[in-house]
C-alpha cells in the first residue's frame, strides 16, 4: 500500500502559492536544490507531473491545478484541527461550507442562492467548486461538498445514491443584441428559420430543451456556436454573434447590457436542484441555500 509524503505536498503547496521554487526555498528556509528534489519525490509518488515550464515560469499542469485546490482544503483543515488541539476553537464556531456547481448554472442565480446565508453569517468559509456533475457527485457522496447545485437531478444510471430537492423552474426568453433583435422579432418564432443562435453546451439540459421547443415550433435556427460558461455565451450575445437563451433570474441585468427580447419560449422551463448525500439538510448554509433559491424562483418573472 502507498502511502502519501505530506511534508512533499506542503513543499508543492507553498510553491504553487508562491509562484516558484526560488520563491517558496526562501519561504520555507530550503535550498533550491532539495525543494526541487522534494517536488520530484512528489511527482512520482503521484505517477502525474504538477508543473509544466513555460520559458522560465513554472505553470501548474491541469493536474497539479487540482492537486493545489485539495491542498487548500487540506491545509485548511489542518489549521483547524490545530485550533481544536489548543483550545482556540471558539464554541458555536461556523463550519464552512463546501458547494459544488455545474458551470452551465447562470452566475447571478448562483449568487442569490448563496447571498442569505453568506449575509444572515449561517456559514464560515464557502468553498465554491465548479466542474462536471460526475465528478461533484463523487466529492458529494464522500462528504467533501455539502450540496451540488444542477439544473438536471442525476439518473438512476449515474451510480450516485444521493437526494434532488427541487428549488424551483424559471421561463426562458431569448435574447439579442439591438440589430439582431430587430431583425428577428417581426414573426417570432418563425422568424427564427436560418438565425443566428448561441446555444448552452451539449450537456446542458437547457440544450436538448432548446432542440425539443425548436422541432415541436418547426424552426432551425443557424447554431453559430455552443458555449458551456453563461457569462461567456452571454458577452458573444450581446456583441452580437448571435440570438441567446437568458433565464427569468438574469433577464434584469441582460436588458442592463443593451441587449433586447425578442420573444418567449413558451412552455419552456428549466429547473434546478439542490443535490445532498442525505435526504434531510443538516448543514445551516445548505439549508439557506435551498429557502433563498425557492424565494428566488417564487415568482414568475424576477428582473
């Protein structure tokens, strides 16, 4: 059985905070040479390489991106459990609180989500983890985040015994630039015959929700790219490379850009989900996180 050098990943962990190994043998008062040294001990422990050179910067690798992010929540934890040793630990102290999100879940719903519980002071610190649902899924079931934020529930093949509660659904518009608006409403939805669209990435549900409502309308719009990030697709929207899906929650801040409706999606909802390993939420924050979330989606249209 292997076993993980801790003392190597603290090493990796102050060089990747400090940005170099010069750097980070000052800090910890070693030589260049056996920091180095201690890096590739690391490395080949782990079977992966952590940092790539590009002229003469270090650069974490993918990887090592992610080895960096599971320092931070070990060291973290570490600090804490010093705390508890010395009797620092203040009694009612607030845990932390460990989210996972799909990347495809629009940033401002995201944030009136967690927003309550950050203000009311339900939770210490968030950690906020973005990636693939599988992959929160496997940190969720091991305890390492507290809830998954979605906007698909798992399926039973996915393998993950975990529990959806339902935070609410919201209408989808579509949305363009001023030019590109104009041009496409007269008609609506007709006129979407051969328009530019942005669409979410593939393994959105809001993806496979648009190709159902664009065949059961009898239009093809023109797919001029598919972009996972919401914020992304949004910007490419607004400088008018195209038509764009904006949820009720961001239809606000979209008109604030100069971007104008063009029409409805009639019967076209998305909803969202809050995932945990347990069937009642125990944690304070991800029970802010689910009450905040049902007030956001209460009503119909939120600007």
């Amino acid at each position: 059985m292997s076993w993980l050098n801790y003392n190597h990943l603290q090493y990796f962990w102050h060089v990747a905070r400090e940005g170099g190994v010069a750097e980070a043998a000052q800090k910890l008062k070693l030589t260049h040479s056996t920091l180095s040294m201690q890096l590739k001990q690391l490395e080949d422990s782990l079977g992966a390489p952590l940092f790539e050179r590009r002229g003469r910067r270090l650069v974490l690798t993918p990887y090592g991106e992610q080895v960096a992010e599971t320092c931070d929540e070990i060291f973290s934890r570490g600090a804490e459990l010093l705390e508890l040793a010395q009797g620092r630990a203040l009694e009612g102290r607030r845990p932390p609180l460990r989210v996972g999100v799909l990347n495809c879940v629009p940033k401002l719903v995201l944030y009136r989500m967690i927003r309550p519980g950050l203000q009311a002071g339900l939770f210490g610190q968030l950690w906020l983890r973005e990636g693939p649902l599988d992959a929160l899924l496997a940190d969720l079931v091991a305890h390492r985040l507290h809830v998954v934020l979605t906007e698909q529930p798992p399926g039973e093949r996915s393998g993950f015994k975990v529990h959806a509660h339902l935070l609410g659904q919201a209408n989808v518009y579509l949305y363009g630039s001023p030019a590109l608006a104009a041009k496409y409403r007269p008609g609506f939805p007709a006129s979407l015959q051969g328009a530019p669209l942005l669409m979410p990435a593939g393994e959105a549900a809001l993806h496979r929700q648009l190709e159902r409502w664009f065949i059961e309308h009898r239009v093809q719009p023109r797919v001029v790219a598919s972009i996972d990030d919401s914020a992304t697709l949004w910007s490419f929207g607004h400088h008018g490379m195209g038509l764009f899906p904006v949820r009720s929650p961001s239809r606000g801040m979209i008109e604030r850009g100069a971007a104008e409706l063009v029409g409805p999606l009639e019967g076209l909802h998305e909803r969202y989900y809050a995932l945990t390993a347990e069937r009642r939420l125990t944690h304070p924050g991800a029970e802010a996180i689910v009450s905040a979330a049902r007030t956001t989606f209460a009503t119909r249209d939120q600007r």
